[in-house]
C-alpha cells in the first residue's frame, strides 16, 4: 500500500508527538541528587542504600554522585540540571565551599539542603539558609571518651598512668569537635592534660591514621596504657594497628571509633579482641534516607526540610554489635 506525501508527513508528525510524549512522561519524576565527597567510603555507600530506599518506596530517581574536589562538586551540580533535578543532598569535600555551591544551586534554581558537615559562608559561620541534616559531632566525641573511661576503670586502670593519643584533623571542624570532645570527657574523669598527645593526619583513612599515630607512640614509648581517639573507626583503626607494630596488646590500649562502619564489624568480628574496643554507631540510615525523602517533599510538595537536625550515636562493641546493626537495617 502507498501513501500519498501528506500521509506520510501526518503520520511521521504522530510519531514525533508520541515520542515527545513518552519522553515527557519518563522525565515526569521527581529527580534527587545526593552528592558525596568520598564514594568509596562504607559510611557515604551506606547513605546512598538509604536514600535509594527511600527512592524506591517513593517513586523518585535517585543521581547519585562522587565529588572528591571543589571543580568536581560545581560540575555536578550542573550536571544535574542538565538531567532535570530539582535539588539535592550533599556532604561537601569542602565545608568552605559552602558559598559556591549556593551560589551554583541558586543559578541552577536547584535545592540545597547539606548532610554530615554543614557548609560554611565567607564569613566563616555556617549557612542558616541552608537546611542540614547533620552530627552533633560534639556529643559523640563526648560518648567516646565517657566509653573509654569507663572501661579503663572495668579494667582497674589509673588515669593518670594512661596515655591519650588523640589523632587529630583540626581542619575539618566536625573531626575537631568529635575529639574535642573526647579529649574534655577523659580529662573531666581524672586523665591528666598533661598525658594527651596530638597525632595529625593527612587522610582520614586507615593508613592516615597509622601514620599519625606510629612516631607519636614510638616517641611516648615510656606509656604503657593508651586510649586512642579519632574523628572515624578508620583514623582509630589506625592508631590501634600502630599500638600493635610497636608491642602493645589489646589489654593496654582502649580504642574508640565513630561511625559503626563495617571496620569496626570487622574487628569485632575477629575471634580474639584487638585494642579496638568500641565505636560510636551513628546512622546512615537516618542521614541517607531521611534527607532524601525530605528533599522529594521539598520538590514535590514544598515542604521544606527543618533548617537543623543533629543526629545522636549508641556504643557498639563486640557484645552488641550484632544487634545493633540489625536494627539499624544494615
């Protein structure tokens, strides 16, 4: 059968309606960026799991997204315009790069909110404008210390005879915070200040961690005892494993992460104890899917988040950890 020029134009038009329309109709969801600054970490996968449940169960889609330096942070957030989002969650590798990625989110008529570190403005204080979902990095380095101290009296410790190794990463305020206020809880129990001995890192990994602590403790190798803190279960792994190398046993060193990552699992797990006593288990369920849920709402329905959330911890050690997860849904 042939078809004269009109049909075929009319014809090739509907077409080109229908496939106008089947394109409209799948960028009809809502789309959510989650933006992180380190992709290959347990703590920030974990977010993304969560905030893909709570896109599955909301109907959204998800763009999920590594950023690893201030260039690659701005060209993500134009990315996703490009691919039609309305917003998105980001922990930054920056907090100081707050004001940019306002600024850029702005220009893109995207929404911001943060998640884990609170973005800073030129002033230096952080943006009020910009709803965040965060640690109350102070508490839970108050919950490691007050940890750490009451297992060091379980095993008859004297304070004044224990060693704190407090590896640091001052740069980054929430590290800070964390061991600040770990440092202040064994010193409030009767740890002279005198015996608290800065290690800082240059990353925020295992690794970092050991090569902070091994010339700290090979310079301090008078103390026997150590309490060992840091700003992740990684940064403390680290430390424990430098404790090691130099003779220490798991007896003389009380270890203390944050996070509940799945390095403290693996330590936990072992069939001995090591120096790794406890972390703080934080959420990332709560990080993941309830800041991706709560930037959906935001776009759908304009319900903007709270302007400030903090989150708390539980301690998770050998005997309970297990459980703990389970419940987290991890």
């Amino acid at each position: 059968m042939t078809i004269s020029r009109k049909q075929f134009l009319t014809l090739l038009t509907g077409v080109g309606l229908a496939v106008a329309a089947g394109c409209a109709r799948s960028d009809s969801r809502v789309k959510v960026g989650f933006i992180v600054k380190q992709p290959e970490e347990p703590w920030f996968q974990n977010e993304w799991k969560f905030a893909q449940q709570a896109a599955d169960k909301n109907g959204f889609e998800l763009i999920r997204i590594g950023a690893t330096d201030g260039d690659k942070v701005l060209a993500a957030i134009d990315n996703l315009a490009a691919k039609g989002a309305g917003g998105f969650v980001i922990c930054a590798p920056d907090p100081k790069l707050g004001a940019a990625i306002k600024q850029r989110a702005a220009a893109n008529d995207l929404k911001l909110m943060s998640v884990d570190d609170r973005l800073i403005g030129s002033d230096g204080q952080p943006i009020a404008a910009i709803p965040h979902v965060g640690i109350s990095a102070g508490d839970i380095g108050t919950l490691a210390g007050q940890t750490i101290a009451a297992e060091a009296k379980a095993r008859g410790w004297h304070l004044k005879d224990v060693g704190l190794l407090r590896i640091s990463f001052d740069s980054l305020q929430t590290a800070k915070e964390r061991t600040v206020g770990a440092r202040a809880a064994l010193i409030a129990a009767g740890l002279p200040a005198a015996n608290v001995f800065d290690a800082p890192q240059r990353t925020s990994d295992t690794e970092g961690g050991f090569n902070a602590a091994n010339p700290v403790l090979t310079r301090q190798s008078a103390v026997r005892r150590w309490a060992i803190v840091g700003m992740n279960d990684e940064t403390v792994l680290g430390g424990v494993r430098a404790a090691e190398g130099l003779g220490l046993k798991a007896a003389d060193v009380i270890g203390c992460g944050i996070g509940g990552s799945g390095t403290a699992e693996a330590e936990f797990s072992k069939a001995e104890a090591t120096g790794f006593f406890a972390t703080i288990l934080l959420s990332p369920r709560r990080h993941g899917y309830e800041t991706a849920e709560a930037m959906y709402r935001w776009i759908k329905d304009d319900t903007a988040p709270a302007p400030l959330t903090f989150t708390s911890g539980q301690v998770m050690n050998r005997a309970n950890w297990k459980a703990l997860k389970a419940a987290e849904g991890a």
